[in-house]
C-alpha cells in the first residue's frame, strides 16, 4: 500500500507537516506528497479523496470516491474488491 497525498491547499505542501499528520493517525505505509499533481494528473483524479486498487501488472480494478469509514458500506466494498485482488 502507498499513500499519496495530492495538496488541495498551499499549506498543505508541507512534507514535514504532512508526516507529522501520518505518525499523529499511525498511518504506517509509504506516503508520498505529489505536489505537482503528477500522479492527480496521471490517474485524472476529480475528487479528494479517491481511493486506488492497482493489480501487480498496474491496472486499475477498483476506485471508490469519498471518505471511509470503518464499518461504513464504501469501507466494505473496498475491503471486498481488495481481498479479491488478493485472492487472485
């Protein structure tokens, strides 16, 4: 897994800021800050957040657009779509 943060705001640019916010929520996979939209831009990317499954060959299989939330219908989609990538 690997986060990437795309800043909507100046501030939020920020690397160390953006770090201290992942230590704060024990976020515990890669991050990186694409601060020059690169990935937002590859993926064309409309929302904040979105969330990505991308298979070993670099498909996308699966994208879920908004907030989640533990126990919440769009967190269990995910889980779902995510154990059938490792399934596979």
């Amino acid at each position: 897994m690997i986060g990437i943060h795309t800043p909507e705001y100046e501030f939020e640019k920020d690397r160390n800021r953006v770090m201290r916010f992942a230590q704060k929520f024990k976020v515990t996979h890669p991050v990186y800050v694409d601060n020059d939209l690169l990935y937002w831009d590859a993926l064309e990317s409309e929302n904040w957040p979105e969330f990505y499954l991308v298979d070993r060959q670099g498909t996308i299989r699966g994208k879920i657009v908004g907030e989640m939330h533990e126990g919440s219908r769009r967190a269990a989609k995910f889980e779902a779509l995510l154990q059938e990538l490792l399934d596979e």
